[in-house]
C-alpha cells in the first residue's frame, strides 16, 4: 500500500485502462451512465435489434445504481453500488455496444472476467453501503432513458473524484480473490 | 383496564421510524465499526471502514439515506391484549406510515407489485411485511427494520439432519458467507435460527437481527456458539467491501426453537453494514 490513487477521466480509452491494475485506488472524474435490471434488459434488447442506444456507447463507463430520490437542492440521493452479479448476463452485449467500465460491488461471473480481458475492459468497485458520501462525487444528474422505471431510468452523470478501487483489471486480476486469499486463515 | 389507541398513532410513529432509521445509524453499529477500525489488518479494508463511518456522518448531517437502498419495510409488534385500536384498520396505519414516511423522507420506493408476472413498481414502498405478537399488558412496541436486497439475496436456508449438529450448523454458516463474499456489503450481521419449521426458521434467523451488536444470547450454551462461530467467520479474510481483510462480521446472532424430531431446519439471513433497526413504545 501507500500506492498514489490514480485520477482518471470517463469515458475510457484502453490506453487509460491498460495503466490500471487490481488493487489501485482510484478517483473518477467525467461523464458515467446508471443502468441496473430493468435498464440493462431494455438496453440488451436493444443492442440485439441493432437500434441506436440513449447515450454515447463508445468508452463509456456504466455504474450499476438505482439512486433515492433528490431532495430539494440537491443533485441526486443516496447513490451507492448494487451488486453486480445480477447484471453479469448483459455484461457481453454491453461489451459489443462500446461499453469500457463498470462500477458496482460483489465478485463477477469466470464469464465475465473472461470478457473483461478479451475487450481491455474494467470492473471498479465502490463502496456497498457508502452511498451518501458517493452522492457528494456526483455534481450533475439527468435521465436519458426510460424515465418511467423510476430509480431504475438510466441516468448521465457528471462525477468528480468518485473514490473506486480496481476490482477486475485488463490483465486478468481480481482483488476479491486475491485480497480474500491474503487474509483466510481457515 | 382496556387502553384505546387511535391507528393514527401508529401511522405517525411508523412515519418518523421510517425516516430515522434510514438516516440515522445507530450507536452500536457505530461503535462496532470504529472498534473494527482499529482492529483490521488490510489497507484497503480500512479504507473502506473510514468511508463508512464518514458515510453515517454525512448522512446523518445532510438527512439523506445511510444506503440507497432503503429496503423491504419489515415491522414487528408486540401488541398488549389491553389494548384495542380505534379509528380503522392496523395493517392499513402500517401501510400508510410506510407511505409517507418513504414520501416525505425522500426514501427509494424499492418494491414491485406482482413479483413474478408483472413487476411494476407500487411507488411508495408498500407493503410492509408485519409481524405481531400478542403480549400481556396496555403498551405496544413497535420495532421496524428496513431490509436491504443485496443482503438478502446472500441469505440461505437448509433442512438438515437431526445428526448433523452443532458441526452441520457452523459448515452451514461458513458456507453461506464465502459464497456471499464482497456481494452482501461487509462487515455483515450474521443472524442465525435452528429448530422450528421450514419457515419458521426464517422468521428466527430475521428476528435475531433485532438485536443490539454485542448482544448475547440469554442462554450461556448459546452465547458461547455465537463467539466461537463469529471467531471462525472472521478467519475467512473476505474482509470490509470483500477486498479482503480480519472483519468479515460485526456480530452473529442464534435464535433458536423446538424441533420435530426428523427435521433439523436452519437459516441464515445476512444484514449488510446499513444495519437499521429503530424501536418505539407507544
């Protein structure tokens, strides 16, 4: 530890994410879109039936979150991770449609890891359960997409210095495994 | 001597209990996860517990949500026999307390209609799940914890064999939180029920997540099973956030019950680091 944490910038570019690795502290800044259940079936729908998406694909980082609603003067609510696992069917679509990142919390599918490092994508990892401090990252918040599903709409957000971790990299790692072997002592 | 109480009373306080305990963590879970702080050997698990302490701050200052997910609104209610409502009917003051309370807290509407068929959104977070107890006396307790998905979806329930024991139970136990691993948002709550039937246990392994942490079971037998399963919980390095690490769990509770003599039932239902319990007395 005592490692830098990395600043970087959404959407995401393989030079950028080839710079990352399983463990790094990192603070994301720049344009994200919310997608969970309901959104990712929608929008696997659509990526089969070739129809054009809500929001720009390419590089594009999606964080898995179903928010609680904004009080006056204020952005958005409290907006931590959903657990990924649920949306690891999609994963493989989401890849073909230009996605580069996703940000949620909980281990992935072998299928996924394996999609991961096929399409120099990434998993970050946001902290379950820190979904009021997350909500001071997000500066700016507007539904792009099926606005009628409530928390589940897909949202843009603006982020700055979004506190992640690399959970998955490009090369294969994976913190939950490798932290968890570091400290079982059973 | 019989004592009336207005269900409007009870819509009230289902309301305000709504709302603080989404927002407000209580003392026990603070405590517990400053002592964990200190305790934890990895870097990054202690990263994560600095930002749940500081998320419970912000939360508490700036009246928003500790988790987003503000749950399945499950109550409890130890009802005197004394008492009779007035004015209409419990589940619906239940119900309504749920509204408002998710309404004017600006709280997540998490609940769809028809599970299966049709899953639309109710809107405001009904039903509550209710649970009531007839007790002797003239009060009513109300205790109501709103129960995160992520966590729930980590819980599991076995019929085992008589033969299986106190052995069968920790495997059991151990099992459920490695599959779980980082998905229930650790450091978890551990509530366990043996005995009863198959959903009676359940019911057991919910309710011991009532309890305070540090809280033991009465029965010294018990007590001791719930340190030494916590101790080997903690052996397993999943760790806060799962990024591995000594604090898997704050606490594990044991519930348990009567059982038939060929079955052996057994739940394990895990509470995420958003542990929200409040308790009211009318």
């Amino acid at each position: 530890m005592g490692k830098p944490v990395k600043r970087v910038e959404a959407p995401l570019t393989e030079s950028v994410i080839k710079l990352l690795r399983t463990g790094d502290e990192v603070l994301l800044s720049g344009t994200i879109y919310t997608a969970r259940d309901m959104a990712h079936a929608r929008l696997v729908k659509m990526i089969k039936a070739k129809d054009k998406l809500p929001f720009e694909a390419e590089g594009s980082v999606i964080y898995y979150v179903g928010p609680s609603p904004a009080r006056a003067g204020r952005v958005i609510g409290s907006a931590g991770p959903t657990t990924s696992y649920r949306m690891d069917s999609f994963v493989s679509s989401m890849f073909d449609a230009g996605m580069k990142g996703m940000i949620g919390k909980g281990s992935r599918s072998e299928e996924v890891k394996k999609l991961i490092k096929e399409n120099c994508g990434i998993y970050f990892g946001a902290t379950g359960g820190a979904a009021a401090l997350i909500s001071g990252s997000i500066v700016e918040s507007e539904i792009v997409a099926f606005s009628e599903l409530g928390t589940e709409a897909v949202r843009r957000l603006k982020v700055i210095n979004l506190p992640l971790l690399v959970v998955n990299d490009c090369y294969g790692g994976d913190l939950y495994t490798e932290g968890v072997e570091q400290y079982r002592r059973l | 001597m019989t004592r009336e109480i207005d269900v409007k009373e009870i819509t009230d306080a289902v309301k305000e209990m709504s709302i603080e305990a989404n927002t407000v963590a209580g003392c026990d879970l603070r405590k517990a996860l400053a002592v964990s702080l200190e305790k934890e050997e990895s870097p990054l698990g202690k990263a994560v517990l600095r930002q749940l302490l500081e998320n419970q701050k912000i939360a508490e200052e700036e009246k928003i949500p500790i988790c987003q997910d503000t749950g399945f609104t499950v109550i409890y209610m130890e009802i005197g026999m004394d008492v009779r409502f007035t004015d209409g009917s419990l589940t619906d003051a239940v119900n309504r307390g749920v509204r408002e309370g998710y309404s004017e807290g600006f709280l997540r509407k998490s609940i769809v209609r028809d599970p299966l068929t049709n899953p639309v959104n109710t809107g405001d977070n009904t039903p509550a799940i209710i649970h009531t107890d007839l007790v002797s006396g003239s009060s009513v307790k109300i205790t109501l914890m709103p129960k995160g998905g992520g966590a729930e979806n980590m819980s599991r329930i076995k019929m085992m064999k008589p033969s299986d024991g106190v052995r069968g139970v920790r495997d059991f136990i151990l099992e459920t939180v490695s599959l779980a691993g980082g998905n229930p948002c650790p450091p978890i709550i551990i509530g366990v029920g043996v005995g009863g039937t198959f959903d009676y246990v359940a019911y057991l392994a919910k309710r011991s997540l009532l309890r305070k942490i540090g809280e033991r079971n009465r029965d010294p037998e018990l007590a001791a099973l719930e340190k030494s399963f916590l101790i080997e919980v903690n052996k397993l390095g999943i760790g806060p956030g799962g990024v591995g690490g000594r604090i898997t769990a704050l606490d594990l509770f044991l519930e348990v019950f009567p059982r038939h003599i060929a079955t052996f039932p057994v739940a394990v239902n895990i509470q995420c680091n958003a542990a929200r319990v409040k308790t009211r007395l009318l």
